[in-house]
C-alpha cells in the first residue's frame, strides 16, 4: 500500500486514509439520521474491504460486503426525509442478543481454521456490526448502543494489531455512537 505519510514511525497508506474519511463522514451524518448516510457507507465500505483483506482480517473484510448492501438497502429503505427511529420489544432484544452470542461462539473457530489475523474480536465485530447495521437500517435506536460496543472492541483491536489511525477511528465512533445514541432517543420519545 503506498504511504501517503508517515507519523511519529507508523505509514499511513492513502487506502486506510480514504477509508477512514469516508467512513467518519458517513457515521457523522447516520448520527443525524439523514439518509445521505448511505452512499458515504457504500465508499468508505469499498475502500474498507480492500484495506482489511490485504492485512487478512478476512471477518471485517467479508463485513464491508454486508455494509455495502445495507448501504444500497438503507438508501431505499429509509425516507427521502431520513431516520424515524423506533424502539425493539424486549422479546426482540433477548432474540437478538441469543443470535450475536449463539453465532459468535461459532464463527470464531472458523476464522481460527482459515489462518485470520483475529479470530474472537474479529468475530465479534462482524457479528456485532452485522446486527447493528441491520438495526441500523430498521432505524431502531439500539442499534447505537450496539456500535458502542462494537466499535470499542475495534478500537482495541486494531490499536493491538497494528493500525493506529483506524485504531483512533473507531475511538471517534465510540464517542460518535454515544452522541448517535443520546439523539436517536430523543426522538424516539418525541414520538
């Protein structure tokens, strides 16, 4: 990957800076629940996938693929007007909280078969993005607390592996998830 700079030792390569634009600038815009979010998801996606599958984390790799099509599913599932988010029954949560542990238990060992770079985290954070988009695209307002969660996880995960700028990315979208959070609730109670 070329270096675009190179701060304080570690090579920023114009891949990881693109994706990580894009990506800051559609979470930015999700938090306000305008449905421009969406093509901002699709690109930064893109340039995502390619940058996790050239350092083998091949769960956040495949996950762009998911993000993608959310992308396309959001921008078509949500108003011209953007997000009117809404809340999960109690059944709803428990059910999807069955899922994200049920499935991570048994992606993790897989990943560990085919050589990934993380297997556990990376797990997790497939499985816990993968909910969270859909939850996302559902414009249900868990879906933030979830990206809490999930992108902490990351924040440690990629600052242990290596990649401090995505690594300080997703720090960002741990903070961006709690003010995502705090506004999607507040319209939900407007409702």
């Amino acid at each position: 990957m070329s270096t675009l700079i190179t701060i304080w030792g570690y090579e920023l390569s114009f891949l990881e800076f693109f994706a990580a634009f894009t990506s800051f600038i559609g979470v930015g815009i999700a938090i306000t629940g305008r449905r421009s979010t969406w093509p901002w998801w699709i690109i930064s996606s893109l340039l995502y996938g390619i940058f996790f599958f050239k350092i083998n984390l091949i769960a956040s790799a495949a996950l762009q693929l998911v993000f993608i099509a959310a992308g396309i599913w959001g921008w078509y599932g949500w108003a011209p007007t953007g997000a009117v988010p809404g809340k999960l029954t109690k059944k709803a949560k428990l059910l999807w909280a069955i899922a994200l542990i049920i499935s991570w238990v048994a992606l993790a060992p897989f990943l560990h078969s085919i050589g990934a770079a993380a297997t556990w985290s990376d797990s997790f954070l497939f499985l816990g993005s993968f909910i969270a988009q859909i939850l996302m695209v559902y414009e249900k307002y868990e879906n933030w607390p979830l990206w809490f969660i999930v992108d902490a996880v990351a924040t440690v995960e990629y600052f242990i592996l290596g990649y401090a700028f995505t690594s300080i990315l997703y720090l960002a979208f741990t903070i961006m998830a709690v003010v995502g959070w705090r506004g999607w609730l507040s319209k939900t109670a407007q409702k």
